[in-house]
C-alpha cells in the first residue's frame, strides 16, 4: 500500500471520474493508496477543501498560504493555530520561498513563512515545505526558527544533495514527486539513490507533475505509484519494499497508527 504525502484534491480535474469525488476516491483505493495528505494553498479555499474530503478517513489535510499566494488573506499565527488545531489537520503548509515567481521586495514572503513555523511549534505540527530558487535562505529560516523541533517535509523535492543533507540535519524528510521520473532529472535522481531509508517519502502534488508515463497531462494521487516504482529502480529494491519504507516513513512523521 502507498500514500501520497501531497496532493492537491480540490485542484482536480474530475471529468474522467463523471465529475464525481467519491468515483475518483473508489479508483484511488482499488489502485491500493492507503492515504492522502491534502494540502491548503490558501485560506479562501480551504473551507470547502477540509468539505470535499469531511468524510474520508483516508485523507488527512494541512492549512497554510503557499509564498506565491498574494492576493487573498495573510494568514496571521493565530490564524494558522485556530485552524491547526481541527483533528483532520495533521500539518502547516504548505510554506516556505519562492523567489522564482515572486520578484520586488519579498519580506512579506519571509514573515509569513516564519508566522508557518510559529504556528507549527505551538502545535507541534510538521511543516510541509515549498522552496523555488531559495534554497540557502529557506535552510537559513528553518534553522534560526528551530524549525527543526517539529521537522517536516522538504516537498517536490528539486534541489542537490547539499540541500538534502542540510534538510535531514534539520529534522525534514525529503519527498519526491513525479520530477524524479524524468530523464532529464539526474541530480535528483542521485539524491534519491543516496536518501536515507528513514526519510524517504512519495507524492504526486497533483494535479500538477505527472510523472511519466503521463508526463504533460494532468495528474492524480493514484499515479503516484509510478514515483514509488521509479525510485524503487534507482535505489534497487522492489516496489513493495519501497512502498513499506515510504509509509512507515509517513506515520512515523505524522505519528499516525
């Protein structure tokens, strides 16, 4: 069995499955998912995604504002803790820099990622963790914040592994999404190669990534067995060992039974 430790399920397109959530979810189980980890970008739809998945014991959430969301509601620490602090909610995030798509004077994304790791402790909650061309300031922020205290995931995973060994250090574990799939990926292909046994995680962030074989078409949890089986190959084990790892990984993270 695998779990998908970030997805998007709000986000999908759901034309395939009669524009029916409960026949997506049917075909996710039969594909053997275990668990979804659904994770908030913004405050504004985060009401009716903690709706759409209310009554799915096999689908936990996070709540955060992702650093490109700019437009809506800032979310403040008391914010994050009010809506932390519901039993579905398992995580802060996701959080962290994005200095690819945001340009001008990006304070704000740095306060507002610093308010994710306070809210976080408060909970002790993990963090899950989003960083485009900012990887020195995001290690920087996590560390001076003791961020490491409640650890996380350094999700979508794109970095070397100097970042990576930075990450473990701090207390993350380091996720790999459908980009490892991709042949022109080596350096992250490496890193998944060298990953310790203990940190090791899975995910889609679909409907965005789709690995390959479905590569530029949109994305959904259940191809994340395609990920499982890609680093599986390069770390040279079977699926099935790389499925236990991943999902003990995940509830030891998240202190789930």
């Amino acid at each position: 069995m695998l779990i998908d430790s970030h997805c998007h399920l709000d986000r999908l397109d759901l034309k395939p499955y009669q524009n029916d959530f409960a026949c997506l979810m049917q075909h996710i189980r039969e594909q053997q998912i275990e668990h979804l980890l659904c994770i908030a970008i913004d405050l504004e739809a985060y009401p009716a995604m903690r709706d759409l998945v209310a009554d799915y014991d096999d689908i936990s959430v996070t709540v955060g504002v992702h650093p490109n969301e700019h437009e809506g509601q800032e979310p403040s620490v008391d914010d994050l803790i009010t809506l932390g602090q519901d039993e579905k909610v398992i995580g802060i995030g996701e959080t962290g820099l994005d200095y690819f798509r945001s340009e001008g004077d990006l304070t704000w994304q740095r306060d507002r990622f610093r308010n994710h790791i306070h809210a976080a402790k408060h909970l002790n909650k993990p963090l899950i963790i989003h960083t485009r061309e900012a990887k020195q300031e995001a290690l920087d922020i996590l560390h001076e914040e003791n961020a490491g205290e409640v650890g996380g995931i350094i999700h979508c995973f794109t970095e070397d592994w100097e970042f990576a060994k930075r990450a473990l250090d701090l207390n993350f574990y380091i996720s790999f999404s459908g980009i490892v799939t991709f042949n022109s990926a080596k350096n992250i292909q490496e890193v998944a190669k060298k990953m310790p046994v203990d940190r090791l995680l899975i995910e889609t962030d679909s409907p965005y990534l789709a690995p390959v074989p479905h590569r530029g078409r949109p994305n959904y949890p259940h191809y994340v067995t395609h990920v499982a089986q890609s680093v599986a190959d390069l770390r040279g084990i079977s699926l099935h060992s790389l499925a236990d790892i991943s999902t003990r990984n995940f509830y030891t993270l998240f202190k789930k039974s």
